[in-house]
C-alpha cells in the first residue's frame, strides 16, 4: 500500500489527538513523519527527519527496539494473546 505525505500527516495527526506517538518510517527505516506527541514524550526534532530511526533512538537513549534476533523487542510488543496474534500479521524482521 503506498500513501502519500498528506495522508501520512493526516493521519499523525488523529493520532497525536488519541495521544499517540506516530512515527512513520520508509523501508530503509529512515524516519518519514513525526507526530507532535512523539516529539514531545520521546523528544524528537524537526531535525530527526530523514535519520536512521534505530540510531535517533539510540542516540535518544531510549529502551533497545530490536532484540537480536532482529525483532522488535518484546517490551513493545502486545501483552494479551489477541494482540499478539494480531502482531505476528504485521512484525517483520529486519535485515
């Protein structure tokens, strides 16, 4: 699926008004869009866009996001059995 930068805004924003971080990242995970409620609790920059997200992230000091076996890192994955059979559709390994 292919969206455009408007619909990708669009969408940070509704987002930001549920107060949720919003970041939106291309398949090299370089950092496309960032919602104003990620830049305020994780401290993200105007700036930030067009960088790595693993190395902003890091260079944050924020908890590790990938494990070493190239998953997200089961601290951000869901808890209960219906979220997690529902990450499994979409985690992919990075790679």
């Amino acid at each position: 699926m292919k969206i455009d930068a408007n619909e990708i805004s669009a969408v940070g924003k509704a987002y930001g008004l549920m107060r949720r971080a919003f970041i939106a990242v291309d398949s090299s995970y370089c950092i496309v869009h960032i919602n104003l409620y990620a830049k305020k609790i994780f401290g993200f920059k105007k700036s930030d866009i067009g960088q790595s997200l693993i190395q902003v992230w890091e260079e944050k000091g924020l908890p590790v996001l990938i494990d070493n076996a190239g998953k997200m890192h089961k601290k951000f994955r869901p808890q209960s059995s219906f979220r997690q059979r529902q990450w499994k559709k979409i985690s992919a390994r990075v790679g």
